[in-house]
C-alpha cells in the first residue's frame, strides 16, 4: 500500500512540475547570487545597481519559468 502511495505522488503532474521549478530555482538563484555578488563587491556601480538586477532577476525568472513549463519553443505555435 505504501509503495503505491508512493507511486502515485512521483507520478503525477503537481509533483513533476514541483521539481522542475525546484530544480530551476536552485541552478537559477546560484548563479544570481554570483553576478549579484560580483556586482556588489568588485565592479565599480552604486550599490543599489545590484538591488536593480535583483529585481529584474525576479520578474525575469518568472517569465522563463512559464517558457520552459510551456515546453520552450515548441510550446509557442502559431494558430
């Protein structure tokens, strides 16, 4: 019974698309931290320049998560 319960949640579409965005946050947001670190510490902007990117970041990881959970590309058809 347990590995049926089991079966059940690795199967389906909430579970999936739960870990796709995990998995796409965690490489996603690591490589945000270094730019926004880099930005920080050794260029020589304002500080708030990487506030800035942080909040384009936000809004611009959004709209890539919804273009690869439509299926990229091929998910953009013209009818």
């Amino acid at each position: 019974m347990e590995d049926s319960r089991l079966q059940k949640v690795l199967a389906s579409n909430v579970f999936k698309s739960f870990l796709l965005f995990a998995i796409f946050r965690a490489f996603y947001g690591a490589g945000i931290l270094i730019v926004t670190w880099f930005l920080a510490t050794e260029s020589e902007g304002p500080w708030w320049l990487s506030i800035i990117f942080l909040a384009c970041s936000m809004v611009f990881s959004r709209i890539l998560f919804k273009w690869i959970k439509k299926g990229g590309a091929a998910g953009n058809t013209v009818e």
